[in-house]
C-alpha cells in the first residue's frame, strides 16, 4: 500500500492530475474556513457522492470548481469510482468502507495543505 507522499508524487507524473490547482478564492476559502471544516466537507462528499455502491451519475458527481475538495478530488483521482478503479483498483458497484473513506478524505486534504504552501 502506498503512503500518501507516495501517491501524491504518483498523481503529480500525471499531465491531466497534475493541472489541478486551487485558485486564489479557493485557498482564501479554505484558510477562512479552517482545515477541520474543510476536512468535515471532504467527509460528507465522499460519503454521499463517492462511497455508496450504485452511484446514478458516476463519472459526473463531481464538479470541477466551486469548492476546495472537488478540486482536490479531480487532483487525487478519487472523483468517481471509475477513476478509484483506474488508479487504485477500488472495486465498482461496492460501497466504500469507512476505512477506505478516511484513507480518501486524508489524501484529499494532504493535496489540499501541499496547495497551500
């Protein structure tokens, strides 16, 4: 298994992956806000836009803009399951557990903290 430094060095080789940035509003939101909000708001799209088994629009449930953590999830490759199945081999049409959850949100907010630096 890969350690999250490892995967984000993996991402950044990708042309598509690495063209992510969070944009002056996105990191003015996410500093006015604070990295546990932040983190809360990764919690909750992932558990209701990535984690159930059956998803109607997947490929399509998340946006590019309007908040830090999509931005971040279009970066890590965990915006939809195909993309979870792509890079890390996570089974389609199961839902995640929470373990798999949590090893999501804390990649995202590792590429979120490495865009604020």
């Amino acid at each position: 298994m890969a350690t999250i430094e490892e995967t984000l060095n993996k991402l950044s080789k990708s042309k598509f992956r690495s063209s992510f940035h969070l944009t002056r509003k996105e990191r003015e939101y996410t500093l006015d806000k604070g990295l546990d909000v932040i983190r809360n708001h990764a919690q909750e799209f992932v558990l209701k836009r990535l984690s159930p088994a059956y998803i109607e629009n997947d490929g399509s449930q998340t946006p590019t803009k309007g908040h830090p953590v999509f931005k971040a999830q279009h970066a890590c490759a965990c915006c939809c399951r195909g993309c979870l199945n792509k890079w890390y081999k996570v089974p389609k049409n199961v839902g995640l557990s929470s373990i798999q959850q949590e090893k999501i949100v804390n990649l995202l907010m590792a590429w979120i903290e490495k865009e604020l630096e």
